[in-house]
C-alpha cells in the first residue's frame, strides 16, 4: 500500500496552555511532512484574530505551508477581504473559505447586511484577487440545513465553479460514506479532487456530540465498541484501530490524500499515520 499524503487541522489557542500544546502538536506532526496544515476560526467568527495570529506564527516560524480557514460571518465584505490581506502579507498563499458556523444562540445564520450572503460569494472574491489557493468544505452526508443530499452536491460543483480547487470533507466513520460521495460528485461533473477528513477519536463523548451537530452518521457498531472498550480501558487503541481500518479502506478505494482532524492532540493521528507507512521526513525549521 502506497503511504498516503496528509494534511491536519489545527485550530488556535485561547490560553497560554493552550498555547503550549498547540505548538508540541505542531512539533509532534510536522516531521511527517503535511502537504499543508489548516487553522480553524471558532463558531461566529470568535476565534479571528486568534486564527490570525496563529497562522501568522505558524507561517514564519515552521516552514509549513499554512491554509487559514476564512468565513463570512459576522463581518463585512470588507472586513473579511482586508483579513485575507492580512494573510497574504504574512506569506499565506491558501485560504479554507466556509460559510462558518453562526453565533452560538442565534438560531442560524443571517448574512452581514454588508456581508456576502454565502461562501460562493466569499470564494468568488478570493478568487478575483489572484492571491490564493482556495480550498472548500464537503459534506459526505447531509448537511443539517441542505434539503437533501443533491443539493449538498450541487452546493459543492456551485463552489468548485466560484474558484475553489479542492474540497476537504466533513469527517465520517465508514468508507463507504466517502466512496459513495465521491462517486455521486464525479458524477455531477465534479472534476477537483475531494479529500476524505478523518477524526482519530480522543474522546467518544465529544466526538459522538459533534456527530450528532453536524450531521455525520453513527453506526451502532461504533458506538457499541466504544462503550465496550470505555469499560474496559482500552478507549485509544481501539480509536487507533478504527481510524487506520478508514483510512487503509479509503486508501485501497483509491484515496490518495487524507486530511486528519486533530483537536490540538498529536498522538493517535501519529500513530495512524505511522500505521499507514507514512514516516518521518523532515524537522522543524529553526527549532531547538
């Protein structure tokens, strides 16, 4: 089996702990040479200049090219495009464009009167500055908002349209979620390449909460296992087995990139990539 190539989510730090572990995740992944790592922006936008910053430090000090997540929320198009500047002058060529998650208690999202109404309009704008790769979301099941699954693909080929030149998924917890995705995009006229996101479990109960908000399937067999493997405190290496089964599925499916979900906490998503025979390339730049 050919070693995948990979890539991983970060999202930036609140606190000086924080702070901390974000960068001993940064330390622990880096050598294993991702294509790219992307920084979050938190729910409503809460997180900007934090993402900000981070992006920044990450660009100067690491050497890794660095993709900033980007969203309309709450900000006028002007805003939003002066952010992107911000990014460019720190060296940041690519840019994750999503609509974004609105406020917490708002019950939903409602466009900046000033704003642009959606991520096509975000990433049409990106697009016509000439400054950025454009990567999109993707979602294998249906979104929570979408009317059906159709239209979660007719969504996607209106983005692909807009600019953007790849779409990282959603995460999932069966190949054939992804497979069957792909399939229906390729099928739609969909030509960009669509990169399966992965979500090595380190907590089932958060996990399992996300899955539930965002829309992605819970198999019983998953949840089943883990309650099992709670009890008898073998949590880790089971989410250590499941995520490289996915992955060794996805990758004989002809999956040649995976993109890891990895909540700040370096060691299962190391230990799946390893499993993959993806080894040690590369060191930090200018790090002790």
């Amino acid at each position: 089996m050919t070693p995948p190539r990979i890539s991983f989510e970060f999202f930036p730090p609140k606190t000086l702990e924080a702070s901390f572990r974000l960068w001993d995740t940064v330390h622990a992944l880096s050598p294993l040479d991702p294509r790219f790592v992307s920084v979050t922006y938190g729910a409503g936008g809460t997180t900007r200049e934090l993402t900000r910053e981070a992006v920044g430090t990450l660009q100067k000090a690491t050497g890794l090219n660095v993709a900033a997540h980007l969203t309309c929320v709450d900000a006028t198009r002007e805003e939003t495009l002066a952010i992107a500047d911000q990014f460019a002058e720190a060296g940041v060529t690519e840019i994750v464009a999503l609509r974004g998650d609105p406020p917490k208690g708002s019950g939903g999202f409602t466009p900046h009167p000033d704003g642009f109404a959606n991520s096509c309009e975000l990433i049409s704008a990106l697009a016509e500055t000439g400054k950025f790769t454009i990567r999109v979301g993707a979602y294998p099941e249906k979104h929570p908002e979408a009317a059906d699954h159709a239209a979660d693909i007719d969504w996607l080929k209106r983005k692909i349209d807009a600019g953007a030149t790849e779409a990282v998924t959603q995460f999932f917890f069966e190949a054939e979620t992804f497979l069957r995705f792909r399939d229906a995009c390729a099928d739609a006229g969909i030509t960009a390449p669509i990169i399966p996101g992965v979500l090595p479990v380190e907590n089932w109960k958060g996990a399992r909460k996300f899955a539930m908000s965002c829309g992605t399937h819970i198999p019983a067999w998953v949840d089943n296992a883990f309650d099992k493997a709670i009890r008898d405190n073998r949590h880790d290496l089971l989410a250590t087995a499941l995520a490289t089964e996915l992955c060794s599925k996805l990758i004989e499916g002809g999956v040649e990139d995976l993109h890891f979900y990895t909540l700040n906490r370096p060691d299962l998503t190391r230990d799946v990539c390893h499993a993959l025979g993806v080894t040690p390339k590369v060191t930090l730049r200018d790090v002790a």
